[in-house]
C-alpha cells in the first residue's frame, strides 16, 4: 500500500508590509503542510502495517518543495518554512517507521 501525502497550501507577503492579518496565514499553511501529514499518516499507520511484507514493505510520500531545501526569491516564509519541516518530518518516520514501511520526499 502507499500514502502519497499531496496536500499543500501557500500564502505570504513581504516580511516589511503590515497588511493587518494576524499571522499571515501560517496557521493554515503549517496546519496543512506539516500537521494534516503527520495526522495522516499516524492514523494509516495500522493499515499500512498490515499491508507491508518484508519483501514488500508499505510506503508513505511525502510532496515536499524546493522551496523547503534551497532560498526563494519570494516571500512565502510560512510556505518554504513548512516545506522544510516536511522534508524533516520525512527523514524522522523514515528512521522510525523502517524496515515496515519506506518514507520518502520528491520535491518538485
């Protein structure tokens, strides 16, 4: 069986502009691009178990984004900030989860 976690949701503006939104959306940006894959996968974790053999382990995927490995130009700092945190969530239940499951990132 696979999980592909493939949610993700953007937002920012210059780090100098005062637009009045209280945190400028890194709630909803963290919420879905860190939070909903760990949730996720913490709760497919029993069917994913049963599915994996030891030749044929479960596998989870996480989407993460360039934006969370190298500077961009833009100012989504919620957005390059979660991607980050992902490609380490990533790193943490491919150590914790082995040999049952396989978890990986692509970052496209």
């Amino acid at each position: 069986d696979v999980l592909v976690n493939n949610g993700g949701t953007s937002g920012g503006e210059p780090i100098e502009r005062e637009s009045g939104r209280a945190n400028w959306g890194w709630d909803k940006v963290l919420d879905l691009n860190v939070k909903a894959p760990f949730y996720l996968t913490r709760a497919l974790l029993p069917a994913l178990r049963a599915a994996a053999t030891p030749e044929n382990p479960a596998r989870v995927v996480n989407v993460g984004s360039v934006a969370g490995v190298a500077h961009q130009p833009t100012p989504t700092h919620a957005y390059d900030a979660s991607k980050a945190a992902l490609h380490h969530l990533t790193r943490k239940f491919a150590s914790e989860l082995a040999p049952d499951l396989t978890v990986n990132a692509v970052a496209p």
